[in-house]
C-alpha cells in the first residue's frame, strides 16, 4: 500500500547516521525487509530524510532505531 504519512528524520551526529542506515539498509533484520509499508527517500535539497509508513506510531517507533 502507499503511504499514508510521512515525517523527516534527521540524525544528530555522524555515529547515529551509520547506526540508522545499518538498520534501515542491512543484510539481516532491515526495516525494509521486515516492513513493506515503510519507505524512506533522502531529500537533496533539504539534505534530510523523509521516512514514510502508514501511521505516525509506526514512524515514531522507526525514528527511534
């Protein structure tokens, strides 16, 4: 399904940008994989990402990987 909402996520420090991208992007147990519904694009004009799902819990919960 396409997603219903969507909010940016943008990480604090240099460590916590690796941390998020292991989660989102890795080989075992990704969001991606676990997750159909949840999608995250990057915006180049706003050098910030943009995570999208199907509800405000679901990105909350996210955001705090």
């Amino acid at each position: 399904p396409d997603p219903v909402i969507s909010m940016s996520i943008k990480c604090l420090s240099t460590n916590d940008v690796e941390k998020f991208a292991a989660a989102l992007l890795g080989k075992k147990n990704s969001i991606y994989s676990e997750d159909p519904t949840f999608r995250i694009v990057y915006d180049e004009d706003n050098k910030e990402s943009i995570a999208m799902g199907m509800g405000e819990l679901q990105l909350d919960i996210y955001a705090q990987v």
